[in-house]
C-alpha cells in the first residue's frame, strides 16, 4: 500500500467499507467510484495505488474469504454459500474459487477438515467421538492413556501442561506452524496474544468454553468437521447407555453418596456442574454429598472442610506433581481424613486421571463403561 493524502485515505477506507457490507451482491465499479466520491478512471487508478489490487480483484478476495470461511466454519450446501458469496451461478462460484485455491469448493472443505488441529485435549475427544483423527492435537501419551491406541494415528503432538509456560507456547507454536493444519479449534481461555499467534498459521475458529456445555461443545464440533449426523447418532446412543448404568447403580448403591477428590497442584478440589461432575452427577444421577449446582468448574476446599464435601464413597485423583503427592501423603495421615465415614467403611478408591478428568465425549462414555466396576465394588 503506498501513501496517498489524508482525503484520498478516508476516501478508499469508505470504499473498503462499502464492499465489506455489500459482497454479497452484485457490485459495479460505478458503485464503488460513487461511495468514494470520484471519476470512474481516477477511482481505479488510486484504489489500486491503495490496496495493490484492482477493485475487481478486491470484490472477488471479499467474497472467496467469505466462502473460505463458510464452508470450513459451516455444513452450509454450496449453493447456498456462492449465493452468500456473491455468486448466484454455483458453477461459476466454483471455476472462481478452483481459479483462487486451486481447489474445487468441495475439495478445499475436505481437504482443509481432515487437517483439523485441536488446542485442547476435550476437542481431540470430541474428534474421535465423531470418527475425525485430528492431524494435531495437545495431548501427553503419558497422561491420557484413555485416548488408547487413537494416540498412534495422530501425526502432531503438541505438549500440555497445567502450567504452560512461554517457552512451551513458542515451541507448541513452533511444531504447529509445521504441521500446516487446515484448521485450527482453540478454545476461548488463551490470552489475546496466543491467540493472534494462533489465527496468523491457519483458518481458526475461537470456541466458547466455560459458556458451553460438552455436549454444546460436541454439536459445534460436529458442524465444522461436517459430523452432525455422527453427532446425533452418537449422542442417541450414548444416552441408552446412561440410562441403562444409571439404572443399575440406583439398584446396587441406593442413595449412598459419591464425591470425586481431586489433589491437584497442592490443593484438595471438587467438582461441580463440569468436568467429571456432569458425568456423575447429571448423567449417571448419583447422590452428591454437596450441592453441586452451586459450582460451575470446580471449588478448591480446605481439609478440615472434607467432611462437609465427602460422603459415602470417595473417589480420590492425584496428580504427579510434588506439591499434589506431599498435600496427599498429609491428608491420608490427618485426623480430618481418618474419621470420614467412607475411611472407616474401606470406600476409598485412587484412580487415574484419566478418563475421569477430560471433558470430552470420549472420556465420559469410557466413564459410563467403568461406573458400574468401579463404584459396586
């Protein structure tokens, strides 16, 4: 862009303006010459001085990001995204784009999907819940083991942490800028910054977190990878699923309470509405010790509240960190732990992490399966 006087610069931006709000239609450069107030020729000659494209050029950029972005971003039918794009001849619209990408419409959408990166481990199982092995995704084959064999078919690890410091975002960044995803999902909770990072590598779309529930998450999921179908089929059937286990611990454990302890970092946590929470309390409808509607994530607790948030059977999870196993180690030896009735019953079980603590389609069905085993022992 070269630099042309202050009148001319407002002059070109109200045009710029105008072709973002009209793209969707047919445009003619007498239009575009009038919205910025000059000569037909002289518009042409100044636009180009501006933006480095002919206006023709710019109109069609507009209309094939636009269409770039419906179809990764929406299961909208091509016909309906050339009409959005400015296009009413599907044919057309699809000669321009093949031009533009290189890539038939229907190409660039498959192409692009079945390159999908996710920047969050719940994305990766909301991926195989679908059938979609995304080609990058943030996971630790040491951790979430629950992902089973699926960890071999995907070609991008990027690490996570609980604490994910600079240097990690630089090298994770780094790894992702070489796997040349089509497609990035990335949930809402990285800083600004990352997130411009993020964008500047590949088409992303910023996913809600804390404002969805998993199965939101899921029915979002399933619309940019074309999945909604699976979606449905999916969810129908992990439903019987639920109602059949629900059933059964009703008739094995009655009203007899479950809390899920989480050490994590130093601190004793529990869960509320999310999390291993939505399984338990909302799927599988057992009794909580707590009101748990009152938590939306999760609450960090002191010891000598365990009573009021531990019932009948607990669930315990550790983290590998130091600070988690020495918190632990202190609890267990602390007269606060050793008069809970569930201590004194023997109804103390310490899991993996993993499914219990992914937030994930995938991780709550392998939940669903292990229920039964492991709280009617």
């Amino acid at each position: 862009m070269v630099h042309i006087h202050h009148e001319l610069s407002l002059a070109m931006d109200r045009v710029l303006t105008f072709i973002h709000g009209e793209f969707h239609r047919p445009i003619s450069r007498e239009e575009m010459a009038q919205s910025a107030g000059l000569s037909i020729w002289y518009f042409s000659k100044v636009f180009k001085e501006y933006t480095g494209v002919t206006p023709n050029e710019y109109v069609t950029n507009v209309r094939m990001a636009s269409a770039k972005k419906q179809l990764l971003f929406s299961s909208s039918a091509i016909q309906v995204i050339a009409e959005g794009a400015g296009y009413p001849d599907e044919f057309y619209f699809s000669r321009k784009f093949k031009q533009s990408e290189h890539l038939s419409p229907r190409q660039y959408r498959v192409e692009k999907r079945s390159a999908m990166a996710a920047l969050a481990l719940p994305f990766t199982g909301h991926l195989l819940s679908l059938g979609v092995i995304p080609h990058v995704a943030t996971v630790d084959s040491t951790r979430d083991l629950h992902l089973k064999e699926e960890l071999l078919h995907i070609p991008v690890h990027l690490k996570r942490s609980k604490q994910m410091s600079k240097e990690l975002w630089h090298e994770n960044l780094a790894h992702l800028r070489e796997a040349e995803p089509g497609l990035i999902l990335c949930p809402d909770l990285f800083s600004a910054q990352i997130k411009r990072e993020i964008e500047k590598i590949a088409p992303t779309i910023i996913v809600p977190w804390l404002e969805l529930t998993w199965r939101e998450h899921l029915q979002e999921v399933a619309e940019l990878s074309g999945k909604k179908r699976e979606a449905v089929a999916w969810l129908k059937r992990y439903q019987a699923k639920t109602t059949k286990t629900r059933q059964q611990l009703k008739e094995k454990l009655g009203n007899r309470s479950v809390s899920l302890l989480h050490v994590m970092g130093g601190q004793l946590v529990i869960y509320g509405k999310r999390n291993v929470g939505a399984v338990l309390y909302e799927d599988l409808g057992l009794t909580s010790a707590y009101n748990y509607e009152e938590i939306d994530l999760y609450k960090v607790i002191e010891q000598h509240e365990l009573s009021e948030f531990l019932g009948d059977q607990i669930l315990v999870v550790v983290d590998r960190d130091v600070s988690s196993y020495q918190a632990w180690q202190l609890v267990k030896q602390s007269s606060d732990w050793q008069k809970l009735r569930a201590v004194e019953m023997g109804k103390v079980q310490v899991l993996k992490e993993m499914p219990w603590l992914d937030y994930s389609p995938y991780a709550h069905e392998q939940v669903v399966d292990l229920a039964v085993e492991t709280l009617c022992k």
